[in-house]
C-alpha cells in the first residue's frame, strides 16, 4: 500500500490535492514472461488508476509490400515500419529472445543486440547476401529503391524488399495457421524460404522450402507478392496436414484458396503479370494481373468452370484443374452462404 496524490474538486488555494490510498498490485501471468504488470486501485473505491507493463519493449520494424509490388495505392507500394514478428534477437551475452506478434521483445539493456531474417518459425535465405542488423533499443530495417537485390545502407546485403515482405507474411500466416492447428507439427517448425533465386515468372514448393524468383520484363520478382508467398506455404500445408502428400489431382485449388482468403482477394498474385492479365484456358480475366482469378465473375465468359469444363479445356494442367474447387469454395464463401442463409462475411469466412 502507498498514499498517492490526485486532483481534486477543490479551488481554493492550498486545496487543489487530496491524498488517496491506492493499493499496488503486481500480478504474473504465465503465458507471457516477457510482463512485469504494476496496477495502481483505489483502496477505499477501487478504481484503476494505471495498469501497464513495466518492462521496456525492443521494437523491431521494417518496410514491406503489404500485398503486391505493382505500384497501385494503397497496398501496392512500399509500407513503412511494419513489426518483425517472430524474430530472434541476441544480445550481447549470447542470450536469445523472440519478438512478438506485434514485433516487440524485453528489452535487454542498453547494450548492442544482433537481428537477422531468421526466427524460430521462418527463416529467409536470400541469394543477394546476408542480412544482419546491430543496434541497441529500436531496430529497424529501413527500405530501398528497385527490386531485387536492391537493398538498404544498412543490414546487409540480404537485407532485401524479398527478405522482408516475406519474412513478415510467411511468420503471419503462419500464426493464423498455429491458432486453427496447434497440433500440426510442421506449424511449428523453422520453414526456410528462398528469396531471389536466379530465375523469373515462377515460385515453388519443393517438398521442405518455399522458393520465389527475381523479376524480368514480363514478370515482377515474386518474392515481392503476398499471395505468392501464401500460395506455396499452403502447399507445405497441404503436403503436411493429416494427410500427407499434395492433393489430387491438383493441389494448386487448395493454395489458391488459402492465399485468396488469407488476403481476401479472388485475384492470386497481383501484380505477377506486367502489362497483362492472366486467363485460364482461353478464358480471359478481367482484371486480374495475377497468375489466376477465383472468382467466375470476373472472368470473360462469367460461367463457373466445372469439372466438365476442366476436362475439355484444361489439358490436365494442374492449375487450370485447380480453378473447379477454387471457385466452388469462393462461391460459397462470397456468394451462397450470404444468399442462403444470410450470413455476414465474418461468419461466412470462418465457416
């Protein structure tokens, strides 16, 4: 217990404070060590007077494309000190911390701490270099003009619009994944992703790490495009979920889907294409820049492409077959359970 002094309602002079009693508490909470918690109450009324975290936070931060590299406001560009979720961070002792989901770790001092694209559920290989950051209290990886291995004055060579833009995206969905699956054990592993590699116009799943190109004329780098990154992780998903092994006959559908409600964008990989919009068969998009859209609607013909269609048409081409249960999901999710049953778009998401 200790006297605190508040404002009071009186005016004259000499009366402007009177003393209260307040009680300080100091509750742990187990889930989170990285919280020394101090409440000020009240202990004749028992109102709250503070109630906050004693223990300064690191804040880690950086610049990302928050959904694609194609230049269209607003979340086409470049965003600015965005957290680093799930990043290591060792400090002079050797000692490691993680952030958290908002970027922040206790802070260890005032002495120098070392950060790089790596974290105990992604960590990012990037064929530009290495990146790696020092300082002390808040870091941040900055950004950088161009694509590809442009980078940053500072962290280094691999410090990367890729390496960011993708460190933060695969650690997101990754924890959305964690909060619907918290018994799948590849969830918990460290996936490795493959920034810049030597090539263009393409990006894989090859059965232990995600792998995304650099640009060219005709493609932007695909490590600069959320729906991407979202696409191949739903691969490993589909190949470690309860039943191993990618889907058949197509598992591109199952990707799709999980980049298109992650974002909630029908549009796959804005921004893929430059100067084009992608087609399915013959069936051209309207809109979309991306490798495919999932939404009927938007295409040429606005006809569902059914398994009858993906047999006539697809010419056993795993992502055109993808597009029959892709659409079907979307069409439930934007069309059917709305017009049904009534659904908002929360409920309809979450079923």
């Amino acid at each position: 217990i200790k006297p605190s002094s508040a404002p009071s309602s009186g005016t004259s002079f000499g009366e402007g404070y009177s003393h209260h009693l307040i009680y300080r508490i100091c509750p742990k909470f187990t889930t989170n060590p990285a919280e020394k918690i101090e409440a000020l109450i009240d202990a004749h009324t028992g109102k709250l007077y503070s109630f906050k975290n004693k223990i300064d936070l690191l804040q880690i931060r950086g610049s990302v494309f928050p959904t694609s590299n194609d230049g269209l406001l607003p979340d086409g560009v470049i965003m600015h000190k965005w957290p680093m979720p799930y990043m290591t961070v060792t400090d002079a002792l050797g000692r490691k911390f993680t952030t958290d989901h908002g970027g922040s770790a206790p802070l260890v001092g005032d002495e120098s701490v070392t950060i790089s694209f790596v974290g105990p559920y992604v960590r990012m290989n990037d064929a530009c270099g290495v990146s790696e950051l020092r300082g002390s209290w808040d870091l941040d990886w900055g950004t950088s003009i161009g694509s590809d291995c442009s980078k940053t004055s500072t962290g280094g060579l691999g410090n990367t619009h890729s390496s960011r833009s993708g460190f933060y995206e695969l650690n997101m969905i990754k924890a959305m994944a964690r909060s619907h699956l918290p018994n799948n054990e590849w969830l918990k592993q460290t996936l490795v992703a493959n920034m810049n590699l030597h090539s263009s116009c393409n990006a894989f799943w090859d059965g232990e790490s995600v792998n995304f190109y650099r640009g060219s004329a005709q493609c932007r780098n695909t490590g600069e495009i959320s729906a991407v990154f979202d696409h191949e992780w739903g691969h490993g998903l589909d190949d470690n979920d309860v039943t191993p092994g990618i889907s058949e006959p197509s598992g591109e559908g199952i990707a799709d889907i999980y980049a298109a409600i992650r974002l909630n964008d029908s549009c796959v990989g804005r921004g893929f294409w430059k100067g084009r919009k992608c087609d399915a068969a013959g069936d051209a998009c309207l809109e979309c820049t991306g490798v495919r859209d999932i939404d009927y609607r938007k295409m040429q013909s606005k006809s569902p492409h059914t398994l009858s269609w993906a047999i006539a048409n697809c010419n056993n081409s795993v992502h055109c077959l993808g597009l029959v249960y892709s659409e079907a999901i979307w069409s439930l999710y934007t069309q059917k359970l709305p017009q049904l049953y009534g659904y908002d778009a929360n409920t309809s998401l979450e079923i």
